[in-house]
C-alpha cells in the first residue's frame, strides 16, 4: 500500500541506512530532513511533539522532500516499556502517528526511519498505511564487502600484494563502517611502519584489529560453528521448498546480523493471511523443524541454535490445541478465551485455564504428538534430501548468502542425478 510511502529500514547498525536514505533523496534530488530519535526524547514534556509538528510543517513547505527518522526505536518504543515509560516519549509519538495519518500523498512528503531493533517499535507505528513496509539493510556479503573495500581503498595507495579480496573472505559479519574502519587501521599501521604502499600484512592486522573490538559486539562465527549454522538454515529452506504452499524462500544467510540470529532463512508470505488451515500450520512447524533435524542429521546431535525454533514450532502446537481445536482427540473446542484475532500475535497466558488436571494432561499429550508427528515427517524428507543439503549447505558456506530459486535447482539436480 502507497498510502503514504512510509519505508522503514531494518538492519544493524553501521549497514548505512542513513546513506541509503539520503542517497535516495539525492538521487530524487529533494531536499533531505534528518533527525534522530534519540534527540526528541531527550527534550522537556511538550517539546518533542511540537517538534514533530514543526518538522512535518516545514517539511509540507519545502515538498517534495523526504524526511528522514534515525533510530526510530529511541521514540517509537512500544509504550510502557522500559523503565522510562515516559510521559514525553508517548506524546512525541503520538505526534508522529498523528502526523503520519493525516499524510496527503500528494504533497511529495516522503518519509523514511531506520532502526536496528525492530522488535521493539510501538506497533501502532507498523501498522497498514504507516511503516508497514520494511526494507532489509542487512551486512553485506562477500561480493559486496569487496565492492566495499575497494571503494575506501581509492583513497590509499595500497601494495601490488594488496589482495582485497583475500580481505573480504575473511571479514563475514562486517558491516561497511567496519571495513572502512580495516583501510583505516591498515594505513596506520603502513605510516608507523614507515611504508609508502599499504600490503596484505598490514590488511591483515587490520582485520585482527577490528576483530578484537568487534568480538563484544558482534558474533563472528568461526569455521565449525558457521558450518552448523550453513546446514541448519538449509534444512529449514529444504523442507519449505519441499512442502506444498509453504510461504516462499527469498534467500538463506549466514551473515550474522545481532545477538540472538546467527544465521537465518527469509520466508515471506505472497499476501497478508489471517486464516490458516492446519495443513498450514503444520507446515509452519516442520519448516521450523528442519534446521534441528539437518544439525542432527549432519553432525549426529543438535546444538543450542535451534531452541528459538523449538519455541516456536511449540507455540503453533499450543495454540492448535488450545485455541484453534484442531487436536482430533480434544475436539473442536477452544480453552483459551481473549484471544487476539491475529494468529501469530498470541501470547498464551501461562496461567491455568478452567479446565481439570485430566484434561491438562490430555493437552500436553496432543502437543506432544503433533510435534512429534512433524518431527518423523521432517526427518523423513530431509534423510531422502540429504545430497540436496549438503550441495546446499557448501554453497551457503562459500557464498554467505543464497537465494531460495538457487537451493530449488540444486534440489531439483540432486533429485534428477539419483
Ligand atoms: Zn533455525
């Protein structure tokens, strides 16, 4: 929907989600509007949103423009989180949907905010007609770390022995300010080493360099743990690929991006649903499966990646049983009562429905067995895919990143060969 074209740019921070903002405003050739969120909320009660009101006026008078929100999540954190749950930040962000709302399209105010956490937002800031499109500003992967590198490398003299691309295999994780940050270092060392050209040596502490300080802050992966990661993300896409009307695959990465995901495969949904059958469902929780299973199947135990899955595929279980009466043995009631009606948002209350201890037990019992079930049926289909996973995961090892149309060739060759 372009009700407002409203874009919010989700990825970790030194990805250049600013660059990207004010290249497409230079590229449009209007006038750029940045400000962070950080800065409103730092602002006495009533300043902030009248802050936001003179923005988008001035915004109105200079059209088109586009507005650029930086750190989206400073101001648009969902409210009473936190333990600033502060009277100011929820006027600022009242403000701002206001605004939003009363958008005209026909202005030519283009606004854009990027965030790095966008678990957090306020959801009233996501909804249709606001920032309900996002754009993937993810780390780069190799081809474009190199594309990276050479760029901040015009501005040095670097040796005959420079290889840059020996740099870009060796930097998965990085984001473009820390390879920026690898030609500066490089220099440095060059200078204090009184040399004129920088070389690989040099490129390599360099790397070391920006590793140690990354270490904190990001996961990078070594080699054992990346090859786990390659096959797990590879059996998720495997059984998805595998399974009629499963959402389809855009790509699979094992370019970390934060804490909690190492790698991750993106599945999106052609159209917004809110109907599932329990064909779909159980779909959702074998796709949830495959990464469990490919670790097991590959290196005979799992690990402790998996476990976001589990809670997942756990959750659907949960509610199939419980709020959907989609268990045969339980029958087509519901146990849970004030449920959202949109299925994925359901937090199930951990407090004891009014219903016996037989019964609970009954409940824990079927959601046991649907998983189960999908448990068998994944290992079945991944034992009979297994030359699929392992073309697939050798190729997300080399490449970083693959798309779900490269996977279902290899598939469909495997299959073809045997
Ligand atoms: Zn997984």
């Amino acid at each position: 929907s372009d009700v407002c074209s409203s874009d919010l740019l989700v990825g970790p921070p030194g990805t250049g989600k600013t660059l990207l903002a004010r290249a497409v405003a230079g590229e449009a050739g209007v006038t750029f509007f940045s400000i962070s969120g950080s800065e409103f909320v730092e602002m006495f009660v009533g300043v902030g949103a009248a802050r936001v009101r003179d923005l988008f006026e001035q915004a109105k008078l200079k059209a088109p423009c586009i507005i650029f929100i930086d750190e989206l999540d400073a101001l648009g954190k969902a409210r009473g989180m936190g333990p600033m749950a502060h009277e100011e930040r929820e006027q600022t962000l009242n403000q701002l949907l206001v605004e939003m709302d009363g958008f005209d399209p026909r202005i030519g105010v283009i606004l854009m905010a990027a965030t790095n956490r966008p678990e957090i937002l306020d959801p009233a800031l996501l909804r249709a007609g606001r920032f309900d499109r996002q754009v993937l500003v993810d780390r780069p992967d190799k081809i474009g770390r190199l594309a990276i590198l050479r760029v901040h490398a015009k501005q040095v003299a670097l040796g005959p022995d420079a290889d840059l691309e020996v740099i870009a295999g060796m930097t998965p994780g990085f984001s473009g300010a820390d390879l920026a940050n690898i030609i500066n270092e490089a220099t440095l060392l060059t200078v204090r080493r009184n040399k004129e050209l920088v070389g690989l040596p040099e490129l390599q502490e360099a790397v070391e360099r920006v590793v140690a300080g990354l270490e904190k802050r990001n996961r990078v992966l070594n080699k054992m743990e990346r090859e786990r990661v390659a096959y797990h993300e590879v059996g998720h896409a495997l059984v998805a690929l595998s399974l009629p009307g499963a959402d389809p695959i855009q790509k699979i990465s094992i370019i970390p991006r934060g804490i909690a995901a190492l790698g991750y495969t993106l599945q999106l949904p052609t159209e917004d649903r809110f109907l599932m059958t329990r064909t779909e469902l159980e779909n959702k929780i074998a796709v949830l499966l495959g990464g469990r299973i490919a670790e097991e199947l590959t290196f005979g135990e799992a690990s402790t990646g998996a476990q976001n899955d589990l809670v997942k595929a756990t959750d659907i279980a949960k509610s199939m049983v419980k709020a959907y009466g989609m268990s045969e043995k339980l029958g087509a009631i519901t146990l849970e009562r004030e449920r959202q009606p949109q299925f994925m948002q359901i937090q199930l209350s951990q407090e004891k429905g009014d219903y016996s201890e037989e019964t609970a037990r009954e409940i824990d019992c079927e959601i046991r067995r649907i998983v189960d079930e999908q448990f068998a049926r994944v290992k079945r289909l991944l034992g009979e895919q297994r030359a699929a996973l392992q073309a697939g995961a050798t190729m997300l090892m080399e490449r970083e990143v693959i798309t779900g149309a490269e996977l279902k060739t290899i598939m469909e060759n495997q299959s073809a060969g045997r």
